[in-house]
C-alpha cells in the first residue's frame, strides 16, 4: 500500500533503482582535464601492414617496434589498445600527428570531432556499447589518424572494440579494403562503428519497449525509475551520435589530399546512416515523451478510480448515518418506534437508498 | 467502475490494447543488418518496353530474361517483385548499379533518400498503406534506379503496389509518359507514391477525428491507449515523409545528364505535395497534443465532479452526525429529550440545515 | 453539479459543443485527389481591359468570349469566378498556361505556392473569411497567373472575394494601377488579401479575447470545448499565412521578365504585412498555451477549495463523532453520565473543539 | 475560504485582475487599416540644423517652414511629434520620401522594419515607456527617414520620447554627433531608442522578482492574474525587440551611399545590445516558465497538505466511530458492558489506537 | 505535517530558500549603462615583456608606467586588474583603442563578444567561478584587446582570475607561448578561460546529482525551491557560455593581420571546447526537466499514497458505521437483539466485512 518512493529506496537500494551515480557519471565530465585519464597499465600494437598482394599481421607490446612501417610503400594500420601518455607522444611524434591532436587523443569525454591538422586527417568518436547487466550505454573513445599511406587508431580498452569485421576482410586479398588506399580503411572502420550504433539502439529500443509495458502494467516508483534512467541513456546515446554527423560530413566535404575521389561515395553511404541513427535517437525521445504522459495519466486514472470508490462508499453510507442518527436518538417521543415493522422499515430504507443511488450513479457514467 | 488499465489489459488482451509490439516494430530496427531480410520465395519480373510509337508489356520470373532490353533504344521499366540477394545482384551488375546501392536496396528499414553513384541515379523511399483492421501505417520499401533509357524498381511485396495508374498511362500511345525520357517515368513513379501518402494521411485523420469524439466522449483507459497507438502511427508516417523532401529536392537541383530540364518543373509539383504532406503530419501533431490535453482535462473535470459529490454528501451528512451524536447520548439530563416534539424539531434541523447548505453551494456556483 | 462533459453533449449537440466535424473538415484533406470538386454550376468572367487612358470594364459566361483581349496591347485582368474544368482548361491553353499549372488551379486544400512556368508567374493562395455564425476561418482558393500584359484569376466562389478596392482604384484614371504594368496589378491583388488576413485575425483575436474572459469566469466543459475549437482554427490561419511568405519572397527574388524592377518595393511591403501576419500568429498561439495553462490552474483552484471545505467539515465533525460516540455506548458506568451538567459539557466541546480548529486553520492561511 | 476566481473577479473588479482589456490591445491590432489613427489635434516640428561650426535649434507648428532647410548644406533633423495625415504626406513629397513610407509613417501597430526606397533609408519602430501605473509596457511609433545631409523623424506621441541625450549631445559643437554626417545621427537615435529597451526590460525584470516572491508566498488567484498579465507584457516586449535585430542588421548590411563606412561600427555596437537584449527577453520568458511551474507545483503542495489533514482526521475518528458503535448498539447481551472499568478501557482503545496511528503516519514520514 | 512554503519560508528565511534576490540579479541588468560601475579602489598592471629569448615581469600600479612598453619590439601583455574610467581611457589612448571599445570594457553585464576596430581585435566575456557557500554561479567581467605585438586584459576584480597556467608557461623559455606571436598569447588566455567554463559545470553537476538524490528522497518545498535555483544558475550559465561560440568562430574566420595562420588550428581547439560545453549545458537543461518531472510525479504518488489510505480507511469503517447504526436504533421491536449471539455476530460482521475487503482491494492491485 506504501508507494513512498522513500520506503523503496530504503529497501531496494537507492542506487540501483534512480541510479543517481549514472548522473554523476553523465554530467560531472570535463574534457579538457587530461590528467584524469589513468595510464593504461599494458598496451597492445596491432600492425596490419598491406598491399594487393600480401597481409601481414603483427602483435607488438612496445610502441619504438612499429616506427620502421612508416613509408615502407605498403599500407598501415597500427592499432594501440590502451592509453598511455609517453607511448601516444612517441607514436605521435614518430608520425607527424601534432600536440593538439595528442591532447585530443588522450582526453577523456570529449566530443565526436574531425580535424585536418598538418597532413593528417584526424577523427576522435565513441564506441557504444550496451551493458546488459547495467542497461547503460557504455562508450570507449577512439582516435583515428589518417596519414599518407597509414592508419593509426587509439582505444581506450584494449579488451574490446568492433572491428573484428574489418580484420576480416583485410585478411581477404581479393576484399576490396586491399585494393584501395588507406582512406578506404578509415571509411570501413567509420562504418563499422556507426553500423554498431544500430545494435546499440536495438538494445536500447527493446528497453523501450519493456518498460512501455511496465508503465501500462503498474505505473508505480520502479516504473518511474525506469523512465528517468532511460531518459539520461538517451542523453548519452544522442550526445554520440549527433556531432558524429558533423564528423562524417566534415569528411565528404573535405578537399584533403589524402582522401580519393572513388571514397567519398562510401562515406556518404556512412553518412545516410548516422543520419538515420540521429533520426532514430529523435523518435526514442519523442517516444519517452508519450511514455511520461502515459505514466502520468495512469497515474491520475488510478487516483480517480480510488476517489471515486470513496466518493460511492461515503454515498451509500449516507442513509445508514442519517437514520441510524434519527431512530438512535433518545428522545422519549419517537414516532414508529414502538410500531412492530419500524426497524425493518428503517434499515429497508438504509438498504434501498443505497441500491438506488449505485444505479443513478452507473446512469452517470461513473462506472 | 474498476479503471485500472491492468485489469482491462488482462481482460481484453494486452497486446490489443496499447500495442506494445507495435512499439518493437518501429522502435528496433536496424537498417544496417541486412541479414535481417528474408529471401522471397518467389519474384515477379515485369518489363515495360516503350517508345512513342510502341509498347511492350512482358512478365518474366527469371532476371536474366530482362538482361537483353539493356541498350535496345528504347526506354525500359523494369519492376522486381520481391527481393533475393543473387537476383538483384545479377540484375545491378548487368546495369552498372553499385554494390553500395545494391546494399542499399537488401536493407530494411533504411532512411529514405537518394544518391547519384557512377551514372545512376538512385532513389529509395517506401510506400505506405493504411492498414484497416490493425489501423497502423504499413511501409513497402522501394527502390528505383534510373539510368540512360531504363528504370530498374525493386518492391518487397510481389502482391501490391501504387503504380496501376503508371501503367495505364504507359498503355496510351499519346499520354506524356510515352513521349519523353525514362526521366519522367520515374517523376511518375514518385508522383504517385507522394500522391499516395495523403490517402493514408486521410485514413489517419479519420482515426484523429473518431478519437477525438471518443476522447470528448469517454476518456478511459482505452481512449488513452488510442491516443498512445496514433502518437506512434504519427511518428511512423513523419520518418517516411520528412527525408522524401530532401530526395525530391536532391534530384531538382541535381545535375545529372539523365534528367532533361523540361522535366524539372514536374519535380517541383511533386515537390509542392511533399512539403504540404510533411505540414499536414506537423498538423496531426499539433492536434494530438489538443487531444492529450483535452484527455487530461477531461479526467481532471470528472475527478472534479466526484470530489464534489463527495464534499457535499459529506456536508449534508454533517448535521445528522452532530444531532444524532447529540441527542444518541445516554446522559440522563438532556434537555428537550421529554419534549413532545424534539424528536421532530431534532430531525427537521437534520432535513433543513442541508437545504440551506445545498442552497449555499449553488450559490457559490459548485453545480 | 453534473460536469460530465458527456452529459453536456448529449443535452447541447455533441457536434456544436467541441466541433469534430471540424477536424474532418480540417484533417481529412487530399490536395492531390482532383475529382473531388464539384464542378460550379456557373461561371462569371468579367475582364478589365485597361491602359493609362482608358478602362473598359465588361461581364461574360463563357470563357471564349474574353479570349480577343490576349495580346490587344493594353493590360488585362481576367476574373473567372467558379471553377469548371473545362473552361479552365480552355482558358488555360489559350493563355499557355502550363497543364501542371492547370493541375493546381482544380485542386483544392493546396498548399500556397508561386511558381514560373513557361512564360507565366503563378500565384496560388487562399482569401480567408471569418464565419460570425460558426465562428470558423474560411477559405476560397485563388489562382493568380501573370502572363505578358495578363493576369487572370480563377476564384472557387462566385459569390465573394476581397477585390473591391481594386476594382474600384481600377476605375480612376489617375491611380498607380493604371499607369504601371501587369505585374502591379499582381501586387494589389495580393497586397488586399494579405490585408484581409489581419481582418480575419481581428476577428480571432476578439475570440480569444472573449474565450480568456470565460476561461477566467468558468473554466468548465464548454470553455474546454471553445480553448479545443479556437486552436484548430489557429490551424487553419497558420496553415494558410505561413507558404505565403515563401511566395511573396520568391516573387521579391524572381528574376521574371514580367516583373519590373519599380514593382519590388511594393512586393516588399507585402511582405513586411504577411511577416507581420505570421508573427501574430505566433502570439495567438502563444496566448492559446496560456490560456490552456490558466484553465487548468483554475480547475486546480476549484478541486483546492472543494477539498478544503470537505478537509474542514471532516474536522468539524470529528468532535461530535468521537463525543457522541463515547456518551452513546450503553456501558452501566459511564462517568458524568448522571451528572446534571454533563450533557452540556458534551455538547459544549462539541462545538468548541471546532470553534478552536477554525481558528487554527485560519492561522494556517487555509481560507 | 473561497477560492474561486470568480468571486474574487466580482469584488476586486475583473478587468483590473486578469486584464482581458490588454489582450484586446495587444491581438486585436491591424498594422494595414491607416484610418484607425486618430489625427493629432497639434503638431510641433522641432529643427536641429547643424555643422561643426554652429547649430541652430528651432521649433515649429507648420510643416512648411521646415521646408527652406533642404539642401542648404548643412545637416538638418526634422523632428516631427504628432501624426496628421496631410502633413505627413507634405513633408514627405518636399523629402522625396516615398507614398509608400507614407503608409508605413501612417500605419499602427507595424512590425519594426528597415527599408531603403529611392535614396531614402528608412526605419520603423517603437519606442518603449513601462507604465509604473498599470504595470504595463506602452509603445510609441517612430519612423525615421535618413536622406542626403537630413534626418526626418515622425513621432505619435508630442509629450514624450527618448532622444534628450541625443539633443545634449547636439548642442556641444566638439561632440562626435556634431563633426560626423547624417547617418551617426541615425546611428545616436537608434542607439538610445535600444538603450531605452533594457530600462523598460529592467522595470519588468522588478516585476517578474515581485511576482516571483508573491507566487512563493500565496499561489493563489492574484498570483495566477498576474502571472498571466505578465506573459502577455512579454509577448508585447519581445515582439518589438526581436525585428529591430533585423533592422540594425539590414543597415550593417546595407551598401547605401547614405552610410558612411566609419559609422558601421557604431551600428555594431548597437547590434551587439539589440542581440541582448532579445536575449535577455529570452531569458525572461524561461523564467515566465518556471515561475509558472513554481506556482502549479505550490498548489498541488498545498492539496497534498489538505488531502493530508484529512486522511488523518479520518484515521484517527475510525477508532472512535467503531468502539462507539459496538457499544452503542441495544443488543441485551454485550460483553463487558456491565463491567466497572469497561467504558475506560473502550475510550482508552478510543484514545490510544489514534495516537498510535500518529506515530505510524510520522515514521512513514507523511507529516 | 504543515508542507505550506510560506511558513518554511517564515521559519527558514524566504532569501535563503527560494533565492529571489538571486533573480533580481540575473534579471534586473542594463549593459548600456556605464554609470552602475563603482570605480575599482586600486588597480594593480603586471605586464609580461617577453620574446622567445627573455621575459621580464612586473608591477605598476600607474598606467603610465606601461606606456613605454609600446612598441618595444619585443611582446607585452599588459593585464589591469580592477576597472577605473579614467585609467581605462589613459590606457585606451595610449594603444588606439576606440571609443567604443573603451565603453564595452567599462560597461557591466555585457553580452560575450568580439569585435575588429581599426586595428585592434577585441574580446569580452566572463570568466566563471563557482561560489561554493552560495551555491552560485559568478561572473568576472575580463575584456582582452589584441593589438601588434600586445595584449591588454582589463578584469573587474583583483582578486582572482583563472590566468595562473598562462603566467606559468610565459616564465619558461622554450614553451611555445614564448616562440609565437601575441595572438598566441590570446588563445592561452581564452582556452584557459574555456577550459574553466568546465569546472564550473563540474561543480553544477554536483548539484545536479545532489538535487536528483533529494528529489527523490524527499520532493517537499525545499527541493522545489532548489530546482527553481539550479535552473537560474543554468540561465547564468548559458548566457554566457552561447555567445562566445560566435566569439570564437569569429576569430577563426576573421582575416586581422594580427592573426597568425599557424595560430588558427589552436583557435578550433578552442571551438571543439566551447562546443562541448554548450551542448553540455543542454544537457544539463534536459536533466532539469526530468527533474522537474520526476518532482511532480513523486509528489503525485504521494498523493495518491494518501487517498488510497483515506479510501481503505473510509470503506472499512463503513460496516462499523452501518451495523451499529442499526442496532443502535431505539426501536422496540429489533430482531435477534435480545439473542444471546447477536452482539458477537453484529462485532463479527464489523470485523469480517472489514477483512475481506481488504483482501479484495489486494487483489484489485490497490496496495
Ligand atoms: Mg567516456
Ligand atoms: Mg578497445
Ligand atoms: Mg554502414
Ligand atoms: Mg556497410
Ligand atoms: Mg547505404
Ligand atoms: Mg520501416
Ligand atoms: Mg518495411
Ligand atoms: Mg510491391
Ligand atoms: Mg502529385
Ligand atoms: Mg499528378
Ligand atoms: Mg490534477
Ligand atoms: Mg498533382
Ligand atoms: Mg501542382
Ligand atoms: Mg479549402
Ligand atoms: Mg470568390
Ligand atoms: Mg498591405
Ligand atoms: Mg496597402
Ligand atoms: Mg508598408
Ligand atoms: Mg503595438
Ligand atoms: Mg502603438
Ligand atoms: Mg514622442
Ligand atoms: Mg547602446
Ligand atoms: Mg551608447
Ligand atoms: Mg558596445
Ligand atoms: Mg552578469
Ligand atoms: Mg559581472
Ligand atoms: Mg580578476
Ligand atoms: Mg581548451
Ligand atoms: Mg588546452
Ligand atoms: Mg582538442
Ligand atoms: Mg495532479
């Protein structure tokens, strides 16, 4: 009966249900503090070094191993999983990627951006990830320097990311990946991580769903919970993807020697996509909107149905009142007090009243 | 009298109700799964073979039976019925299509839009149809690719389109279609798909109109499950027609060599519609916020109601309460208890203290 | 007392109280779908065929009999009031207006739109009338084509329009109309219904002026019903001023031989009134959320005082109830029973207990 | 007690409280309908003709001996106070100020505008003055017209402005007004016509603190009028700040030869406080939003402590209704009823389960 | 129990609680009045006289010490802490500062802006800090104006601004401040003023996290009043945050001389920051709606909460009420009342109705 959502909290645990910790981690972010990244404790270079003709794929654990790939003629991707201040600044110097870049690569939080800085082309987004034991949208930023001839890309968590599909097909030689230039690569990384957004939303769209109907079901403070949790996952998710927008157009829209002609169409096909994702990520706020009404108005349906029994039962005992009120006196001179169907007449009367109020009120309309 | 959503919810059905695997439908999809796509099991070719002079019209279930009309000087529509992943790659490699717009034409659930891509122009947009028995708005998604002298369109669905007005111009020697460039095919095919959209738009304001009498008339738990189903059949129609402005615009200031100038001022009609179908969707909006406020109103006023039924049963209870009270007192000395006529004065003061009260509250205006 | 919004609308006519015919009329609507108008049962053509020197003034019934005045070296204004297609299509191919042109004019519920075509500047808009008894806007569709020393103007309804002060300044040698070109004409023909719009939007605002005086006085189901009417009809105005600055800006940027550059500046006072126009728009709408804000915190304010009233004759009552309960129990020993006075120390806390409580409540600031 | 507006509306006065009168003045306007102006009954034409050597300050009230001043080499403002028809139109054709302008001149409730007609740059708004009386913001029309070496200014109102500093200015032969050319007199005019804004922005920025206190304190009726009357003073304040924008921007913009290219920074520094300006009306408006929230949110409080009350008062008779039932009733047999303490013991339970519940509803945290 | 704001606020303090004097600051200001300004009681100019080879550092505290830095050949930042008019226009003078300038650096409550003036480029905004005590968000007022080889900074108050780090690198000799020219200087000045923007959202979503918490916990007058406070704190935020977007991109796309080409990639880095932080004070404001939401929506709960009690409590009292009305009737003739069971089955049926309409009300999902 006790609905206070204090009570829950007390019970369930205040973190787990409104999860304010989630609004700590949402919006007490400053991009521009470098110092709060933590130094990975190891990290992992992935070398993908190609041409038409031949792969070779190549693990390292120190960043000086991969400086001989720089123009040895053949493409490169050099992966680093996992940031650490010194090992960025070796690589970045190495291949040319200016400081200001650096600063990006190794802030935490900051924004989807692409920049053209000195021969490199530069992209730093997120990739999202949906926690399922959590239900939050879980990011890890990546940085992507384009170069002549090279790839360098920079994560976060060196035990995941979502390019799996793009090691694949560099492992084909007839793929396309391998006949073109490295701007081509970029692209396909691009579109794999944007592609994934999608399965994040999928994610998203079946919480959605679940707790529309939670909200039609019960309407109480778990559900309210729910509705206030989705709402800041929605942040998370649109504050990715709308400047990722930019970040592809900026790219199409680039004159950059490093960018072929033949690859523009494919970033545009990238481009039709994160603009979906952008619509999309719309329609789930849009969405969350009539939810909140819904619970609202379930909320306010339940009221009147609660008042309403009241209002009937306060009726119904009206007549019980009053004549239990008038025959309970004890004045000496009660007409019909002595009569034999007095008292039949009398809770007759306190029955009848009644049965014909419930029927003017169903006329009424009012159940 | 019971209101409670839960308790029509499992009486009448759930899923009925408040369609919540309607919200699955449109809010988890993935345009980048192809996979997702069933093959159809069987596909429809059909080919219209046309120039001023003559008309041929052939239905093929093989694609390769299409393959010789390529370059024959005259103007082909080729339609596809029903999608499967080898046919349409042999049919777009035979006409120069691009991989990535034979991507685009295997996805589901993709953003409308349009694209030139080495010598075709392409457009991908879906049809809608207004579902009588589920009241929802159903997409076909279409996909048609012109090029010098041919339109290639794919159709999900063998076994329904909007076209038949198309082909029965195409049957008359003398009808416009007939005496211009494979160009001004697709202006027809787009015309009638954008002419299309205001049928269903109509059908959705037959179900905005019958809402808003059963709002004026009920607001209960089913009127607000309506008004939840139409806010998202509302956000269904708006993603088909919102992105289809940009493609009508994209192919106006389009420079491509395959659109004849006499034909851009077809465009700009069929433009015209799209933009007043784009308003009339912010309309329905706007009219489902009217409706959501006046739902909530309603229900405030017959909370309002019965609170002041209760407020004054409980007000014309009172003088009973009290006299009763007074004189059901077993204390020996009461005054007036021997009277002849207390018991009558006693419950005249019962009778007439709430007249006055009922009188003073008309007054005040409460009914 | 019976606020019941059903009730309401069983007694006064559903239809007149919250005008869902209304939202048929406004929602349903297919620009596209040319069969629906009725043909006109007659036509009017009257033609003012003028220069500096002289004006000739003259009445036909078929469209033929004005088709001498093309190219006669003097300035035309050819009014067809009523549409039939026929006669449109006539007129139209003697002029060279263009069939997609010919398509809009038989429209109905288009959209406002200028367009060249061939030769001819087309002008599509609505006049809007303000019903007293209905208290709706109305619209009567005119099409305006500028040709080479033309303009000729289709109207759906005969038996209204705007124009009189053109027709009356046409008539004096002297004026600004006579001794400029055709394109002027244009510009007072849609100067005056621009400046009709601001008289239809009078006509709204002593509406919302009126509905704001009930809104304050009553604020129950038939204001609701009014705020509900009002904001469709706000619709409706918007709908129809809002293309209209697209079309008065793209005649101001047309680069058309038919438009002498003298003639800007009286375009751009026109559409310094239609800006002007959809501005107070705006305000109204912003007034309608107002408005709708003030309704329910009246409603609000009601429910608080008849809660109030009923919170304080629960109280009132409480002593009498707890009193007269504890001296009505039939205990042998129940002190003060026989006490001479202890009928009136009961019945004195009775009512000095409440007496009490009032005050407290006063305190309280609850009335 | 009584709440209900509508009382308080019949004693206080109707109008003065929710001020329907002002809405009237604020949306039933129509800026084409020149005969609504009222002739002034006096004008006074004040000439300030200056160089840097001298300035000579005249004043009178015939349009004409203004006349002489045109083209006599040296810089004139024509400072008109007072609006006749005839006059307006005199001035204007000796000005070469075009009819159009005229209208403009002699129109009301106009949109601020900027135009430039043949060799006349040309600006319209309104002046702004808040009436401490009424609590209400009054606008004053002024157009001003820039020519060649003058400044003609036309003012509706002769009793008030805000040029005094400009005239100061005017008088001192080393101040910048006096060694510049016409437009830094355009310029000076503007500048203190917008510095102005943020005076009456300030007097209403007081009224929405006090506003914001006495929502605090009362929520009640007066509070909700007033809350009303100031969203439409804002309505009004913006809708003459927000074109001004584009009429400083238009003369930023402008090439006219009438602006010298020194005196463009001067505009901007007018731009920069008109940008402001239509921010900080913004910023009012939100906070017109929470104000407005504020208010519901305290009256829903409110209802929440009534409704709280009374749920008490009700638990706490329940004790004393069934006790006092059960032994008020005359069966022969009740338990107890013959024993010495058994009254004691039941007001005892009457007395002890209330308190009990007491302390039940405190940990619950109800009060 | 009393949750009435007015007695909080008689008990806690209204300024405390509500902040309306906070509103009088945010709202009650007039930047285009220079006379509000208290002339500073000392100033304090430490100029920094450096090249890449030296760097000397001093303090005057007469302007006229600093004017023999002009043109020395080697680049001064002069920094004036405190404002004084007269010292400001020495200054102003001395380095060709216009007029106009001199008047935005001695004008309080501007708009953040910049500007180009006859070879100076000039830069106004706020620096922000965080009043941990008051909760509140302050600004310092700091004007930088760019010239050939200087930079001057005028801030308002002595005592504090957020320059450290920049003073920090000018001291070493090979940090790249030192090896560039003095636009290099004002983006270490502005970049630094940015990157504080975000510690003052850090300290702002702190108190977001806080309020969420309380809200949740407790939604009573004190959390109201702490959501109306947080969201003028987001006004003063983003008023000053927005505007030096357009600052920022106004140097990035400026064309000054004193704009170095290498300078312009450190200049976006700035953008990509400010870009951040605008879009994270909107995210912000989204979180406050939710808020605001989640408010109602508890306080709802609560309510119902306590109607549910009244309405279980009401109708279980109902068969204490009806039975003992009726055998408490003093009819002589009342059945089963001389019966040895009837008081146990009349207490019985007071009991048992009771129970089972409780577990009624259980299975209807009441509590
Ligand atoms: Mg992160
Ligand atoms: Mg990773
Ligand atoms: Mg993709
Ligand atoms: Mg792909
Ligand atoms: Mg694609
Ligand atoms: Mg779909
Ligand atoms: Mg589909
Ligand atoms: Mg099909
Ligand atoms: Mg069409
Ligand atoms: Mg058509
Ligand atoms: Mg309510
Ligand atoms: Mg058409
Ligand atoms: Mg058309
Ligand atoms: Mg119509
Ligand atoms: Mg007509
Ligand atoms: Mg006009
Ligand atoms: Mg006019
Ligand atoms: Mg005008
Ligand atoms: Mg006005
Ligand atoms: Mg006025
Ligand atoms: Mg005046
Ligand atoms: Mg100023
Ligand atoms: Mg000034
Ligand atoms: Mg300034
Ligand atoms: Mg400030
Ligand atoms: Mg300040
Ligand atoms: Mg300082
Ligand atoms: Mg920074
Ligand atoms: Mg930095
Ligand atoms: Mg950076
Ligand atoms: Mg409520």
């Amino acid at each position: 009966m006790n609905m206070d959502p204090q009570k829950y909290l007390r019970y369930l645990g205040l973190p787990s249900l409104f999860g304010t910790h989630r609004t700590k981690e949402i919006f007490n972010i400053n991009p521009t503090a470098p110092s709060q990244r933590e130094e990975a404790t190891e990290i992992v270079i992935t070398v993908y070094d190609y041409n038409a003709d031949s792969m070779e794929e190549r693990k390292f654990d120190k960043v000086q191993d991969c400086f001989h790939y720089k123009n040895n003629n053949r493409i490169n991707w050099i992966n680093i999983d996992g940031l650490r201040k010194a090992d960025v600044e070796l690589v970045s110097n190495q291949f040319n990627i200016h400081p200001l870049l650096i600063e990006d690569i190794l802030s935490m939080h900051q924004r989807p951006k692409m920049d053209e800085v000195e021969g490199i082309l530069f992209c730093l987004l997120n990739m999202l990830y949906f926690n399922e034991a959590t239900r939050t949208v879980e990011t890890e930023q990546i940085s992507i320097a384009l170069g002549k001839d090279f790839v360098i890309s920079f994560q976060e968590d060196a035990s995941r990311d979502v390019f799996d599909p793009v090691r694949n097909k560099l492992r084909f030689g007839n793929s396309k990946i391998r006949q073109r230039t490295a701007d081509y690569l970029l692209y396909a990384m691009l579109d794999i991580i944007v592609d994934n957004y999608f399965q994040v939303m999928e994610k998203l769209g079946e919480q959605v769903e679940l707790l529309e109907e939670e909200v039609i079901r019960r309407s109480n403070t778990k559900s309210l919970a729910r509705i206030n949790q989705l709402r800041k996952e929605l942040i998370v998710l649109k504050r990715n993807i709308a400047p990722v927008r930019d970040l592809i157009n900026g790219i199409i829209r680039s004159e950059s020697d490093l960018l072929d002609d033949r690859t523009t169409k494919y970033f545009k096909d990238v481009y039709d996509h994160i603009i979906q994702a952008y619509d999309l990520s719309e329609n789930y706020r849009d969405m969350m909107t009539s939810m909140q009404d819904l619970y609202i108005n379930n909320v306010n349906l339940k009221l009147n149905e609660v008042m309403k029994v009241m209002a009937i039962v306060t009726c119904l005992l009206a007549p019980a009142t009053v004549i239990g009120g008038i025959f309970g006196m004890n004045f000496d001179n009660i007409p019909s007090i002595h009569n034999k169907w007095g008292f039949f007449i009398a809770v007759g009367l306190m029955l009848l009243i009644p049965i014909w109020m419930l029927r003017a009120f169903r006329r009424r309309g009012w159940f």
